[in-house]
C-alpha cells in the first residue's frame, strides 16, 4: 500500500522530537507539509503559514497532525474536519470539554476520523499492568509525577497563560495512564493548586481521588513543574491481592513486588502512528475524554493556594 500524505501543523519541539522522526521512518505515512508560522522547515517538503494555504495549494493531501500549543486547537482541528480532513490530535486535545465534543459531534457529521492520541499510553508496561489490576483489583495507588519546566518547555510563557494547563501539561500524561489501566472509574474527590504569584496556571497539584469501588482504594497524585534532579514519572500500586507494581519512567518500566518485569524502550509515538494507520483502515475514529475530564474537575474542585513567583 502506497504511504499516506499527511501534512503536520505546528512545528514546535515535539513535533520536531518525535512526530517528523517517527513519520519520516514509518512505512504508513508520507510528509508532504508543513504549516508554521515561524516558517520552520524539515526535509525539504513545502511550508505554509496558515492551513487555509496548504488545503488551497495540495488538497490532495487528506491527512493533517495538529502539534500546537491547545489553545488552537480547536480552530484548526474544526478547520480541517471542514476541509475534509482526517485529523490526529497532539494532547491534550483542546482547553475545554465542550470545545473537544464539538471535535467529536462535527467529525461524525461531516464523515471525517478524529484520532485523540495520549503517548504515554502506548508502552507495553501499561498494557501489562492493565491486565494485571483486571484480575487482581487496586487497594492503593499513588501517582508522582515531577519534571522541570525549564527542561521541557523553556521560555514558552503560553504554558503559563489560561489555557496553558501549567503543570496539568505532564500531569495529564500520567492521568491518561490512570484511566488507561483502572478496571473502574475514578473521580475527582478534591485538590490543592498552586499558582506562582506572577503566573495563570498551576507549578504544584496534589488531587485525591474516590471511586465508587466498595473496597474504596486509596488514590492520589502529586504533581510539581520544578523538579531538579531529574524526571520523576511513577505510578505506584498495591493490588488487592497483594502485589506491588510500579510504573516508572513514564510507563515504559514495569516492577513488580520490586524486581523489573517489563521494560522496554519508549516508542510511543511509533506506536501512535501505528494507530492512527490501524484507525483509518478500519474508518474508526478514537476518542477519550477521561483524562481532560479528570484535569477539569481537579481545577473546579480544588483550593488555591499562591506560592513563589517563577522566573526563567
């Protein structure tokens, strides 16, 4: 089969890590754009400033990857679904849940795929640990999930801005893992925020979590955006049978009861495109809310509290 044309938008630091790296050694995909409006180029194919260029000049190109900050995109997934596009969708989807179900509503109705991607889903470490909490139930889980915002988004002040999601950007990775391997729903039961005094977004959340399990397993989070000595990306488990499972770097190891069971190099983004091939031959879009939801109501449910400013 020949290679899908796929053009990608925003071409920041994760498109340029992972979505040109891992589309250009696929066997599924072909790129054949690009849209920036800092003109950033790769591999000598064609570079828009807006997509309403890109769909006038190669209409033949059907498929587009959105890799902006969330704030945009919503306007542009609705853009390309409306173009006739199939859309893959960087994470988090968008800033509001309506905005995400308009996505979904207008997909459907217009015939287009939407493909909503959570990378740190796609390690062999999660599936396995999701297996394991199936047949054995959760008593306990604690999620520590701690970077620096220096590292991983240097400079990039939108982060900080309403719609920037603050720490909540790593944070709904590991929260995406949480809704990926509980056999049951969780909910917000209550959080604590904290905002530097100069910014718009949180650098520190601690949530608690209940479910409507009768056993009612112990679960929370801590996440925090000034780690120093490293990354911190663990999930730590105790299952009702007894066994303790950790998830760590970012859900690419799995321990179990202390000894490496599973592990693995990180080929999430291999693995989303491997989706998104799978999706599109099957003419199914994917779409999970859980995640943004769960971001939602830690925001609606939990105290602020004000902290140090934060400077670069």
């Amino acid at each position: 089969m020949p290679r899908r044309k796929i053009a990608v938008i925003g071409v920041g630091k994760i498109a340029q890590d992972q979505h040109l790296p891992v589309i250009e050694k696929g066997e599924d995909f072909e790129l054949a754009a690009l849209v920036s409006q800092r003109g950033v180029g790769h591999g000598g194919v064609p570079v828009f400033s807006t997509p309403t260029e890109l769909y006038a000049a190669m209409p033949e190109i059907g498929l587009v990857a959105i890799c902006t900050p969330p704030g945009v995109r919503h306007e542009l997934a609705l853009e390309a679904i409306n173009a006739g596009k199939d859309v893959l969708l960087e994470k988090p989807p968008s800033t509001t849940i309506s905005e995400f179900d308009d996505l979904c509503q207008k997909a459907t109705r217009k015939g287009r795929l939407l493909f909503q991607t959570w990378h740190s889903r796609e390690n062999a470490a999660v599936d396995r640990a999701r297996d394991i909490l199936a047949a054995e139930g959760v008593a306990r889980l604690r999620i520590d999930w701690r970077e620096s915002v220096r590292k991983w988004h240097p400079g990039q002040d939108w982060v900080w801005e309403p719609g920037g999601f603050g720490v909540f950007d790593p944070g709904i990775n590991a929260l995406s893992i949480l809704t990926q391997i509980l056999p049951f729903p969780v909910f917000v039961e209550g959080a604590l925020l904290r905002y530097p005094a100069n910014r718009q977004t949180p650098v520190d959340v601690e949530i608690a979590f209940r479910t409507g399990e009768p056993h009612r397993p112990e679960i929370s989070a801590h996440f925090n955006w000034l780690e120093t000595e490293g990354e911190v990306w663990t999930i730590s488990i105790e299952t009702s049978a007894g066994r303790r499972l950790a998830l760590e770097k970012g859900g690419t190891v799995l321990r179990i009861d202390g000894e490496v069971a599973l592990e693995a190099p990180s080929e999430e983004y291999e693995r989303i495109y491997d989706r998104f091939a799978d999706r599109l031959d099957a003419g199914q879009s994917e779409t999970d809310d859980r995640p943004l939801r769960l971001v939602a109501d830690a925001m609606m449910l939990g105290r602020r509290e004000t902290v140090a400013a934060f400077d670069w």
